[in-house]
C-alpha cells in the first residue's frame, strides 16, 4: 500500500455566538482550519485535521495549508502509509516545529491503517484501556462575573461536574471570575482553572492562595510558556496540583517539566504535540515518573476530538477519571463537519468503534465551507 495523493482544504466554520472563548491568548469567534485527506493507491482516503491558531503555536491556516501541499505531501507521496514512525521522523526532518499540520498529516495515516486492516485506531494503539464514553470538562472563558455565573448554573443543569474556568488576566478579576462561580455551582462539583501562560509566578502564587477558599482542583498553566523555574515554583509554593499545557508540545518539553519537577499532570492532546503517536510516547514517559496525563483542547472538530478519543481510550496514563479534559470542541461551532458526526451528550464525548477514526469527513460540505481568503 502507498500514498498516491495528500490534498489540504482550509475550511472557516464560525463558532455559535454563546460559545465563543475569552481567555489570556485572545477571542476565540472563528475557526480557520485546514482538513487533510490521504489517499492510497488501493483507494482507502484517511482524513486529518489541523487545528491552526497562530497565538496558540504560531501556525496559521495559510502556512499550515502550504505546507501541506508544497511540502509535506510531495515528500510522503509514494511512502507506505503503515510506516507512521517513519512519516513522523520524516516531517520533522523536512519542517521544524508546526506540530498541528503535522498531527494532521499522522492522524489521516491512522485513519487508513485502521479502514485497511478493519479496527479501530485505539485497536492499533493497544487496544481499550477505559470507556469509548468520555466525561469532560466544560471549559469557559474569562467572563465578566454576571455572564460567568449564569454559565455557571446553566452547566451544572447539562451535567458537568467539572468546570474550568479560564483566568491569567487582571487578579482582582480573576477572583471575582472563579469566586463567582464556585458561588453558583455549589461546594461539591469540581473547580479548576486555567491561566494560559497570562501570569508571571508571584501573581499566580497570588492568586492561588487568594482562591483558597474555592478549593480548586487544578491550576493549569499559570506561568509563562517556556519558563520552566516559574511553574515550579508555583508548584513549590501552592497546595492546588500544576497542570502543565501551553509549555508542553514535544517530547523533550516534557523531559523538561519532569526533570524539573514542574507539573503534577501534563495536558496533552495529537494536535499540539504533533501526533498521536507522540501524545502516547509522552503519556508513557511521565506516566513511569508518576505524573498523570490529561486531554486538552484547542477547539477541535469532529476529526481531530475522534483522534484525541482514540487516545484517551488506549492509553493508560490519559488520567481522565482524576482530571477530566477538554473533549467538547465540535459543540463550539456552527456546523459538524463530518457525515455521522461523535455522539456529544452533555460531559459525555463518545468515540466511534468503526474503522479508523470513525468518523468520514463531508467534503462536499467541506467544500463549500473553504475558507474564502486562503
Ligand atoms: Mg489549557
């Protein structure tokens, strides 16, 4: 079996009006993403999806796209599709860094392998450790205190039981933001927050004893992407467990945080660190130095959130009873790109048994969603 074909299509879907995301990193209204399709010379299409963002890895649905088609697929076209680890090794050699095109490319090889031999992709990864049923969190942005505690109350009615709320800006707001919210939601459903690198340590540190009476679950990436000290620190200086994201994309990221005792849980997702294969590598490695892995999100569609499910069921150390992640990005947007699209109930995200990813991309709908300026 060989590539014979690697087509890119950037593909806008906005997001519904009452979902769209405020964080430390900016507004969240549009999706300007880039959907893969793989073709083999035996006819089995596996389908991708990068979730470009450019404040969030610098990608943008422009470079993704060209890479993808000037780059990426000329190198692979002729390669057999069932040599993931040799795909990989050959992207990185050929591009640096541009992990969301790249896990797009991997998770479309995935998705052929699973249609050619009839299993699903977590069949491939190992086969089941846990439920194609996944609870998440519902992650909600850094609202002002009113819209933020109606939200609130109207998750708990959908059946979260963790909610995270995104801080990392002004203290005072912040406070005010996830004091609110505890308020609405009552004292026995989990809290959690997630800064997005918007505080320097003394603020976090700050912030966190201020919100002691919040009983936070988790605080997620409080400190400055890169700074590897701050987030320790953080950790030294609190009593609320660290969940590293924005400063975890590749493997060696991770070496960095375990080495210095950053992080009591890593968030993970294919799209961010480049492909399933390598989400499950580093789930492997911090899961033997005992610090547990979680499911993150950049807002994906059906594609990309089926890929992070078959991630969560096969692996392990994807720790999604302790902190559950984000798994909901497909309800965030106006349209469901795909024909069947993933069972979405409530905090119940449920993953496909079918081949593959299990879930086939409606091109033609695609199509006439492309992206009116790439
Ligand atoms: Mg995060």
């Amino acid at each position: 079996m060989k590539i014979s074909r690697v087509e890119s299509l950037p593909v806008r879907i906005p997001l519904k009006p009452e979902f769209h995301m405020k964080s430390a990193l900016g507004q969240h209204q549009v999706s300007d993403y880039v959907l893969i399709r793989i073709t083999t010379d035996d006819g089995i299409e596996g389908a991708g999806e990068a979730t470009v963002m450019v404040r969030w890895s610098g990608e943008t649905v422009w470079g993704a796209h060209a890479l993808a088609e000037r780059v990426i697929g000329p190198a692979i076209i002729g390669d057999d599709p069932r040599d993931i680890d040799g795909a990989l090794a050959k992207m990185n050699r050929i591009a640096a860094k541009n992990w969301f095109i790249k896990s797009a490319i991997e998770m479309a090889l995935w998705d052929i392998v699973g249609k050619a031999e009839g299993k699903p992709v977590y069949d491939l990864l190992g086969g089941p450790v846990r439920s194609r049923d996944i609870r998440g969190r519902f992650s909600m942005g850094a609202y002002e205190v009113e819209r933020a505690s109606r939200r609130a109350k109207e998750l708990v009615s959908w059946g979260f039981t963790t909610i995270k709320v995104k801080v990392g800006g002004k203290p005072a707001d912040d406070i005010a933001r996830v004091t609110a919210v505890r308020e609405a939601i009552g004292p026995d459903l989990e809290l959690v927050i997630d800064a997005n690198c918007g505080w320097d340590a003394d603020t976090a540190i700050h912030c966190i004893h201020a919100l002691e009476d919040c009983r936070l679950g988790l605080v997620e990436q409080p400190t400055t992407n890169g700074d590897y000290a701050a987030l320790a620190r953080v950790r030294r200086e609190t009593n609320v467990p660290v969940m590293a994201d924005d400063i975890c994309f590749d493997y060696v990221d991770a070496e960095e945080l375990i080495r210095n005792d950053c992080c009591d849980v890593i968030s993970l997702y294919p799209g961010k660190n480049g492909g399933i294969a390598v989400s499950k590598r580093i789930a492997e490695f911090a899961g033997r130095h005992g610090v547990a892995c979680s499911i993150g999100s950049n807002l994906e569609w059906d594609v990309a959130t089926a890929a992070m499910g078959h991630l969560i069921v096969a692996v392990e150390n994807m720790k999604i009873e302790t902190y559950p992640g984000d798994i909901y990005g497909p309800v965030y947007h106006e349209t469901r790109i795909v024909l069947e699209p993933l069972k979405i109930a409530g905090p119940i995200t449920t993953i496909s048994d079918r081949p593959g990813l299990g879930v086939e991309v409606d091109w033609e709908l695609a199509q006439s969603l492309r992206c009116p300026d790439c």
